[in-house]
C-alpha cells in the first residue's frame, strides 16, 4: 500500500455518500461552480471578516449567538414544538427526532431551562424556536422569564415568521427582556404568498421600535438575488440590526418541490465527509455564489446593517468542536494519543502519516533509535479509510522516559506549552508522564503516525517519501468509551 492507495479509500466513502444522496431524487451539478477559496477573495473585496476556517463571513455586526454557534459552547436552543402556520417545501424540520409526535406536543421549555440551571449548566446564549414558537406565546413569556431569573446576563433570543406578532406581544417580549428576534422571510416567487411576505415585513418593521436587535435569517436561493438586494436595501431603511444569509439547503426529502424549480445539490458538499448532527441538509448549488455577491453588494451600497454569510459547512464545526473537546480537557486520553494536535481552526485533531513501505524507516527516524520495541496497548485504536480497529489489532509505540529523543523531549514540551496556553490545566486529568506517547505504529497495515509538528523536519530527511495529513475525530464505542475515528486523509504537497 502507498499514500495514493490509502487516500482512496476515502474516495470510494465520497462516492458511496453520493450514491446513497442520489436515491433522495436530487441530483448533484455536473461540476463543482463554486469553489470554498472564494469566500477569501470576497472578504477581501468587500472588507469583510473571514471567520471559522473561512465558513463565516460578517460586514458591520454579527449577533453573538452566531460567534457562540461555531463552538456550542455555552449556548442552547430550546423549541417549544414543531407545529408551524407556514408550509415551506424546504424546511427541514421533518428530519428532527420524533417529529411527528411534536407537531402535536409541545414542551415544557421553562421546565427544562429550570432543569439545566440546577444540573449545572452555564448559558451565554439561549434561544427559543419551533414550529412558531409564537403559537405559545404563554410559554414563550415564561421562558424568557426563567432566562432572566436564572441567566441574568445571556443573550436570549427568539425566532418566528411574525404570524403572531401584535404590538402587545412585542411590548411583552421587550419587557421581559428578549434581546434579538429572528424573523425568518421567504421568497418563493409565489404571487399567493404576497400576504404572508407583507405581513412579515409588517411585523418586522414594528418590531425595531420595541426590540434592541432585530434580525433576519432566510436561505437563500441560487435564483433569489435580484428580490434578495431589494429586500436587503429595504431592511436597512428600516433600521433593521442583521441580516443572516443562510446557505440552502436539500434536507433530503421534498425532493420534487426542490427539482421543480430546477435546483441541484452541490459538489463537494463538505470539506470534510461525515456524520453531520445538523438537520439542515445538503448545500444546494448557486446559493453561496448568491450569497457571496449579497455581500458584495451591501458593501458597494454602504448598507448599514449587518450582513453574515453562513454556509453550511459553518453550521457543522460546533458538532466537531464538541467532540473533539474532550481530547483538550482530558489529559490522560490526550497523552494517550500524543501524535495527535486539536486544529483551532477546523477542530479535528490531526496528524502526519506515513504508509506502506517507507513507514519502518520514518517510524526509526521519529523514534530517533536505531532499534525500536514495539508496545501493545489494549485501549489504544487505529483507524484506516474511517473503520475502527479492534483493540486487539491496534499498536502503538510508547516513548518511554529513558528512550526519548531530543526531538521527542522538545515536541512534548511545546505540546505541553500549547495545552497549558490553552487552558486546558483546569480540567486536565492526571497522567503519569510514561503514558505519553507521540508515535503510533500499525504494524500490520504499514502505518505509522507522528505529530504534525514533525512535518518540516520528516520532510527533509525523507524528500521521496509522500506525507499524509490524517484528520480525526472522537467518538464513543458501544461502551460509552472515547475513540479516535479517522474521517479523512490528505497528500500533503
């Protein structure tokens, strides 16, 4: 086996994903026309941020529950049902647990607020949605009231189509101290819709005078720019906050509405392939382009308000984020995988590979010992092409204290150094300094792991040799037990 070999195994994962999507009915584009490396070049025309491994771009302002999105950390969304007064063909609500039984069932989401305060939960960011969430607005007012009782200080917020939405229940919502409201606006094309699009904007536009940051958030659709820049320029006139310009999303049913109106799915719908929690679906193809030239407008038209792109992808790093965290608070399972590093800018914990034949020589080279003893470790695992190894197959080589080589000695203190800048000190477990570990070495397959940091140095000792970069994540085994999974692999050029 070599490095071409290996990743390929991850391309036949890309293609089986395809072929699963395809029985949803929609078809991908023929090519990819909208390449992620041009989020950069807009940022950079327009003067905006570039933010969350280049997911999020934002002009003027962004909500802090957006900021606190990338992570999840500290922040939390509650609905009160899913029972809607709107019928979109592309809300993706029907994919949530036990929909069904929540359009006609609601929660207790006071109760359950109440309930996380006294487990110990800390909020930042708290949110109310449906459904219409308005549709129980009794509910509505006492959550906002538990908020403020027990979150004196988080950013509580609320989103709604503006359905319900008098001026009595706005001055509630204010003085109960809801500080953003959400409205969710929908272009369709559809002339009956007209009233609905109307009352919405009604609603919007009494809501500035009663809430401090008043919001839109809509997907948006390949062929929406033209009512999209007439909206945009009316939403400022109005004094309207932030505007969020969602990428659109398949979410794999409905499929007929979707083909209907002539759209497709993008190519290349993740950087990274995997088991996405987020309900919202696949990227469809022409909305971030759509997007992209938004944000080039509201800058060209000087709009005061805020203007955020969120892509899909942007919506998927607070699951990786949440995963992978653990690796930093837990020292024990960090000094376990020492060849391993958390990204800080996608949140896969990575690290350089190197297969088949040229992996014994690398393996003596970071070793840096001629002869190498090879440990097993029962609770280590090692994944190839993102299928876990039984713990009886997997290998790892232990650098005991007597062994190291300078260059381990120096890469264990700067992880070190790293860990502690971080923060992580404060919830670390203790480990003994023998479990560290900084290779791993599958025998069986040819596969030897060592830290991304290493890379410079491997490379000029092995110029011939193809390097990979190996992206992971955490996850539990049928036991409850933290495992690393490999999700993707590169040739790193």
């Amino acid at each position: 086996m070599d490095a071409k070999e290996y990743i390929a195994a991850f391309d036949e994962v890309k293609a089986d994903f395809e072929k699963s999507v395809a029985e949803f009915g929609l078809p991908f584009e023929a090519k990819e026309t909208q390449l992620r490396e041009t989020r950069v070049c807009v940022a950079e025309q327009c003067g905006c941020h570039c933010e969350n491994g280049n997911a999020s771009l934002w002009r003027n302002w962004i909500s802090p529950a957006c900021v606190a999105c990338r992570t999840g950390e500290r922040t939390a969304t509650f609905f009160t049902s899913l029972k809607c007064s709107r019928h979109c063909y592309f809300c993706f609500n029907p994919n949530q647990e036990d929909y069904e039984y929540w359009l006609s069932h609601k929660r207790d989401i006071a109760g359950e607020l109440r309930e996380a305060h006294a487990a110990g939960a800390g909020f930042d960011c708290l949110a109310i949605t449906g459904g219409e969430p308005l549709l129980f607005k009794s509910d509505v007012y006492a959550f906002l009231d538990a908020a403020r009782e027990l979150y004196p200080q988080a950013h509580v917020r609320l989103y709604t189509c503006g359905d319900f939405l008098d001026n009595a229940c706005l001055a509630e919502l204010r003085d109960r101290g809801l500080d953003e409201i959400r409205f969710s606006v929908k272009l369709d094309g559809d002339e009956a819709l007209a009233p609905e699009h109307a009352r919405t904007l009604d609603a919007i536009e009494r809501a500035v005078a009663f809430i401090p940051d008043v919001m839109v958030e809509m997907p948006v659709g390949p062929h929406d720019g033209l009512a999209m820049k007439e909206l945009l320029m009316r939403l400022d006139a109005m004094g309207v906050r932030g505007v969020n310009l969602l990428e659109f999303g398949f979410p794999l049913c409905n499929a007929e509405a979707f083909a209907e109106r002539g759209l497709e799915l993008r190519q290349n719908p993740y950087p990274i392939l995997y088991n996405y929690w987020y309900a919202g679906g696949l990227p469809i193809a022409g909305s971030e382009a759509e997007c992209l030239e938004l944000m080039r407008f509201a800058a060209g038209r000087g709009l005061k308000l805020g203007v955020h792109y969120c892509s899909l992808d942007n919506k998927n790093t607070g699951q990786i984020y949440q995963q992978n965290k653990g690796f930093l608070l837990d020292k024990a399972f960090a000094a376990a995988h020492g060849w391993l590093h958390f990204d800080e800018g996608d949140y896969f914990l990575k690290c350089a590979k190197v297969v088949g034949d040229d992996a014994s020589s690398v393996l003596g080279w970071a070793l840096g010992e001629d002869s190498v003893t090879v440990e097993r470790d029962a609770t280590s695992e090692q994944v190839a092409a993102g299928e876990r190894s039984t713990a009886a197959d997997a290998q790892s080589v232990v650098a005991e204290p007597d062994m190291k080589s300078e260059r381990a000695v120096a890469v264990e203190q700067a992880v070190e150094n790293e860990r502690n800048a971080a923060g992580e000190q404060a919830m670390a477990n203790e480990a003994p300094s023998a479990a560290v570990r900084f290779v791993d070495y599958d025998e069986s397959t040819q596969v030897v792991a060592f830290p991304c940091a290493w890379l410079p140095d491997a490379r000029k000792a092995f110029p011939a040799v193809d390097f990979i970069e190996s992206l992971n994540v955490v996850e539990l085994d049928d036991s409850g037990m933290p495992v690393v999974r490999e999700v993707d692999a590169r040739i790193v050029l």
